[in-house]
C-alpha cells in the first residue's frame, strides 16, 4: 500500500482517517506545527507562516490529505478570527505546492478538505458541484482554497477536493451541541423555513478521502455528503429517537441566533441540498446512507 501524509491530523477526521488508513494497510505520515507530549515517529513540523515544510514528511510518500484549517465555529467571527479561518487554508496550500515544486517527490495525488460553505444558503435548491459559489464569507473561503489546491495540477498533482457536509460523531462535529439539551428534555431547532442539513457519518468521510486516493478517475470537487439531506426539525427528530429520549422538539427564532453569534451564525442557518450524484458515479458506496442508521451507529459506539 501507498504512504500518505496527513495535514490537521490531530483534529475530528484526520484523527479517524488515520486509524482507517492504517487498518487498510496505508503507512501514515503527519505534519503539523509542533510535536506535542510524547514524539511520535512518522510525526513531522512545518512552520506556516514562515512557509517552512521539513522536506523528510514527503519521503516515499505517493499521497497527501490536506486537512488544516482555524476551525470555523471554534470562536466568535472578529476580523482577525476570519482572517486566520482564511489565511490557515491558503498559505497552508500554497506552502505544499511550494514545496512539491522544490524538494523532489513521489507525489501524485492529493486529497483536500472543503465545505458545502461553498454554495452559501440555497434554500431547497438540490446543489451539484457545478453551480456557482455564494457571497458569503464561508464561499470566498472555500472557492479561493480550491483554487490553491488546483494549482497542484501544474505539478501534474491529480487534485480531489471533497465538499464536507454536517459531520456526524459522538465526540466532535456538529452532534454533541445539537443534541446537548436533549437529555434535559428539549431539543431545540431553528425555524427556518427549507432548512436542510446535508449531515454525513465520520466514516464515510474517511472512506470517501480514501475512495479519492484510490480512484485515478476523480479529480476536482465532489459533494461529501450523504445521499439524503433533511431539514432541521427532522434531523432533530431523528436525533431524539436514535437516543431513545423524550424530548421536546423547541422552534428558535433564527433572528436570536443571529443576534448571539452575528456573522457566525450562517454556519448553521445556511442551507445546503446537495446532491451525492457525482460521487456515487465514481463507484463510492455509503457505509452509512441514512441518517437512522448513522445515529444508530454513532450511539451504539457512544
């Protein structure tokens, strides 16, 4: 099997895709900006800002999983949080290419994370990837980051970026707040009208960046989503019933969000519809299709 190096290895997906790449026979190398407790082998530094990459994380490797990223809802959106969501995506891209076309490589693939973001609200609209971007703050992100990652085309670098979804896991991602009242007997939803969620299991985002690695024919953006996004108030639903809880579904004014979060708040009051057509024509078969399925696993894991 190939050797691949992994960017934002330490966050919520690169985290389980190291796990499944090894448990299918991939040798597994990571960057990031510093080594943290005890010195793991296959670990290597880069320095962002200063677009310094140890040229050692690319030997032998054939592949690289581009991950880093400032977390878009880890914090308020201040001027200088949105210049660090955006900065940490395009200069960590940029360092890649520049180091690709310096320090000589085995590289021929790389698979890079991206959002649904990328559309802005569309609402019920079903979203293929050749509709356009939005004018959000979240689709200039995203369509300036893809672009960077193309850029590996001139270093005949095939490129995959994988438009990620609502990530389902127990320990990170979305479901741990939306489900946070719900013991307490209320779950609560915004009351927005069309408001879909094109939510995804952990897994199958894993196995989708693994499909990409292995499949020569993928090559630009793909909706990583399952085949069924649901709305709001059903996603809540399903979320009571998967925990077996008697809860309370609760509508919340979307203005009250607004006020709370401010520009914040388009991360979970834009709607997205997307359609998994592309990515189920390059062969990808779901782990986990629906959504009661999904939570059913992800529960029965918690």
């Amino acid at each position: 099997m190939s050797k691949v190096l992994i960017t934002g290895a330490d966050g919520l997906i690169g985290s389980r895709l190291q796990q499944l790449l090894k448990k299918a026979g991939y040798t597994v190398h990571t960057i990031g900006r510093a080594k943290t407790g005890r010195a793991k082998p296959d670990h290597y530094i880069w320095d962002i800002a200063a677009q310094t990459m140890d040229p050692a994380s690319l030997k032998g490797v054939t592949a690289i999983i581009h991950l880093a990223g400032a977390g878009v809802a880890d914090q308020r959106w201040t001027a200088a949080r949105k210049k660090e969501i955006y900065d940490s995506r395009i200069d960590s891209t940029r360092l890649i290419y520049k180091t690709l076309a310096t320090v000589p490589n085995q590289v021929k693939t790389i698979v890079s994370a991206a959002a649904v973001g990328y559309y802005g609200d569309r609402g019920a609209d079903v979203i293929s990837e050749t509709e356009p971007p939005g004018d959000s703050f979240l689709a200039k992100v995203v369509l300036d980051w893809e672009g960077e990652v193309a850029q590996m085309e001139k270093l005949s670098v095939r490129h995959v970026c994988c438009r990620i979804g609502v990530v389902l896991a127990r320990h990170g991602g979305a479901l741990p707040e939306l489900d946070r009242t719900v013991p307490a007997g209320i779950a609560p939803y915004f009351a927005k009208q069309d408001l879909y969620y094109p939510w995804v299991h952990i897994d199958d985002v894993c196995g989708i960046m693994i499909h990409a690695l292995e499949q020569e024919t993928m090559h630009g953006s793909y909706n990583t989503t399952a085949p069924e996004p649901v709305q709001i108030k059903a996603l809540m639903r399903a979320i009571i019933t998967a925990r077996r809880a008697h809860a309370v579904l609760v509508p919340v004014p979307p203005l009250a969000l607004k006020v709370m979060l401010g520009e914040m708040s388009e991360v979970v009051l834009q709607s997205q519809r997307c359609s998994d057509a592309k990515l189920l024509a390059s062969g990808y078969q779901f782990k986990y299709p629906d959504l009661a399925g999904a939570l059913k696993d992800i529960y029965k894991k918690g």
